[in-house]
C-alpha cells in the first residue's frame, strides 16, 4: 500500500491556477468550498437558473456557464452525477485547455468508457472516503476525510503532483490518500454500495422486519430493533471496527453475532456477492445501468418506488416524526 500524506504534497504546482468544479451537490459543495478556504481560485461551471447556481452564489463562490467555466481552468473536476458525465464532457471538451487535468471522484465513466479524454489531458480521481457532508465538517474542524488517488493519463508527467495538490485543498491529505487505480476504485465501490451498504444492509434490514412482523410482532417495536438500533452498531464498527463493537454491546449479543452471523450470511450469500463483483468486473452492470438510462430508467423508476411503498417507511416516518434530534 503506498498512503500519501500533507508532506508529499507540493501546493506550488497549483499556484495561481484556477480550478473548475462541475456541479454542486453533496460532494461539489464541500470540495468547492474546501478548496476555496485552502486558498486557491475556485469557478463553478453551472448551468444558470438551477437552485445549485443561486446555491454557489449565496455560498460566495463564482458561477460561470460550464462551457465558460473551463476556459483557463488548470484542472476540470466532474462532479456530477455518472451518467450525465458523458454528455458534459462533450460539451465542454472544445472549452477545455490543452494540458488541463480532469480530475474524477468516482472511475465509473472513464472505467466503462463512457468519457474518452483526449491525449494531451491528465486524468486522475481524487475520491474522499466519506459523504460531501462529511468532508466539509472535517476540514472545518481541522481534521480531513481519507482519499484514494489513482492516475488514469499522465500526460503532462506531473499528474499525480497536481492530484495530490488537490487532494491536500480539500483536506484529505490530512488523514491520508492512498494510491489506487480507477479500476480497483470503480469495481471495489460498486460492489461496497451493492453488496453491502445499500443493496446488502437495506435488504437485510426489510427482511428482518419482515420476519418479525410475520410473527405477529409490532411493526414499531420491528422498525426499533432492526432500522433505529443499527445506527449504534455503525457507529461502533466505524470508530473502532469488530473489536470496540464487541466491546460496547452485550456478551449475549456477541454470542448471538457470532453463532447466528453466518447462518445468515451463508455460503449462498457469498455466491450471490461473487456473482455481484463478476457483473462489476465484466461490464455487465454498467451496460445495464448505461441502457436503463437511456431507456427512461422505468425499471428505476418501478424498483424505487417499491422501496418507497414498504410499510417499514411509513412506520419509520411516523416513529421518527416523534424524535425532534433527527430533523436538526
């Protein structure tokens, strides 16, 4: 492993440059503002009449048109979302200037080809290991969110250099950037967010539900035991992994953990994850998703309101409305 700290970092390679940031929602706000606290020229490039224009604007930054934002900009950042970086690359790309870095926080789109750079970009991913939320309250406290690094084109011979700069602005280098490549990047966070963040945990969490309220058990006390109690054990395993969760909860439910763990996650569960990576790894995820963008995503669509329409929801909407700390 090869983790990057402020003392690698040269902040010279970004004197006097301007850097442009493509769109401004969770992560687009908290790097925009970073940055421009560390000191350096930040631009938006947005689209004007959006909340996210006047957003920037009531935020003190400077808002130009994409294609007028790029102009003169030492690094293009795209944080839009995946399937609509296609299309403003080639829309900006002409504005672009030669030996510009473009800069990602997530492989998907230069992975799977979808934005092809020119030869005499570099390209590289600074990617925080944490919300955009997270990344600002961070910084702001004097501490920084985890990066990866990885270099996909370094034309200019000094890309990971200027990566690295970029990285320190926001306030990763603080905690450390660890090298990568954006297929490690890519493939390792879709199978994170499907396997286990969001397609695992979610399921895992309605089908306990499920089960408890099939066995004639209260959905409110159901969504407590199942939903509400979960934040307790991330947390737990997020500062201090298996061994401070184990420290903190009970011995009965340790014992419980760990003679009733694996009869859930099973041997077919560990099939299903490898079946996951495999979709990952040879494209088929991301031709699926690409094609259900195009086609209007109504099986999106169809999925997301389904989960919308859980009873789990409406019970946790109605118990959460009782705890006034959640809505601050």
């Amino acid at each position: 492993m090869q983790m990057y700290s402020e003392a690698d970092v040269d902040h010279s390679c970004l004197a006097d440059s301007q850097i442009t940031i493509l769109g401004y929602g969770s992560q687009g706000r908290a790097h925009a503002l970073n940055l421009k606290d560390s000191g350096f020229n930040v631009v938006m490039g947005l689209r004007s009449g959006g909340a996210s224009w006047s957003n920037a604007k009531a935020d003190g930054l400077t808002v130009l048109e994409p294609n007028e934002a790029v102009k003169g900009a030492k690094i293009v950042m795209f944080l839009t979302p995946d399937m609509v970086q296609k299309a403003l690359y080639e829309s900006v790309v002409d504005d672009i200037e030669q030996g510009a870095t473009l800069m990602f926080a997530h492989g998907f789109a230069v992975y799977y080809k979808q934005v092809q750079p020119r030869s005499d970009l570099d390209v590289s991913l600074i990617a925080p290991k944490g919300p955009g939320g997270l990344v600002r309250r961070q910084y702001e406290e004097g501490h920084g969110v985890p990066c990866l690094v990885a270099i996909h084109q370094d034309s200019s011979g000094d890309a990971l250099k200027i990566a690295l700069a970029y990285a320190s602005g926001i306030g990763g280098a603080r905690a450390g950037v660890i090298a990568t490549t954006f297929a490690e990047e890519t493939e390792t966070d879709l199978f994170g967010e499907q396997a286990v963040l969001c397609g695992g945990a979610t399921e895992l969490i309605v089908a306990g539900f499920e089960t408890l309220v099939e066995a004639g058990y209260q959905p409110e006390v159901a969504y407590y035991e199942v939903m509400h109690e979960l934040k307790l054990i991330v947390d737990l395993l997020h500062e201090g992994g298996l061994k401070k969760m184990h420290k903190f909860i009970s011995d009965t439910a340790a014992w419980g953990d760990m003679i009733s763990g694996p009869r859930v996650v099973d041997s077919a569960s560990r099939a299903a994850m490898k079946e996951i990576l495999n979709d990952i790894q040879d494209g088929t995820f991301a031709r699926n998703w690409v094609a259900e963008n195009e086609n209007g995503m109504p099986e999106f669509k169809r999925l997301m309101q389904e989960d919308l329409d859980h009873p789990i929801e409406k019970v946790g909407a109605d118990l959460r409305g009782r705890m006034d700390w959640l809505q601050d």
